[in-house]
C-alpha cells in the first residue's frame, strides 16, 4: 500500500496572512518548517481532521513565521 497524501490547512497564527492549502507526501508533525508565498514557518500545532482513508488524509497545522525565504545572512 503506497504512502498517504495529506491536504494540509495552514493558518498563520502572528501575522495577517491568508494562510494557504497545500498537498503533501508527509504527515506534518510540531516543529516541522515550511515555506509558502515567499515566507519561512514553522508549524507549532497540527490536527488531524481526517485520518488517511483511500490514500488520502486531511490535516489542519497552525504555523508561526519564521523569516522572509532570501533574507538569512
């Protein structure tokens, strides 16, 4: 049996950001770091609203912003 795919919700918890939906190989676990719309995060709460069924799960991460990706020194 192959690997689930998990659509991911991730909602920015410290800034006005619209968040996004994104597809993924991997279950998203705490700690985890992400980048979307030009922006590092780093995932600091999941729940799993769907388990995997059919190949395919539903997960909800919050995350916290990290820095902007191209502006580490």
């Amino acid at each position: 049996m192959s690997e689930p795919v998990y659509k991911v919700s991730y909602v920015v918890a410290d800034i006005k950001h619209p968040g996004a939906i994104i597809n993924s190989d991997q279950k998203v676990e705490v700690g985890d770091e992400v980048t979307f719309d030009g922006q590092r995060f780093v995932v600091i709460e999941v729940e799993e609203l769907m388990p995997p069924i059919g190949g395919f799960g539903l997960l909800h991460a919050t995350v916290r912003m990290l820095e902007p990706v191209g502006t580490h020194k």
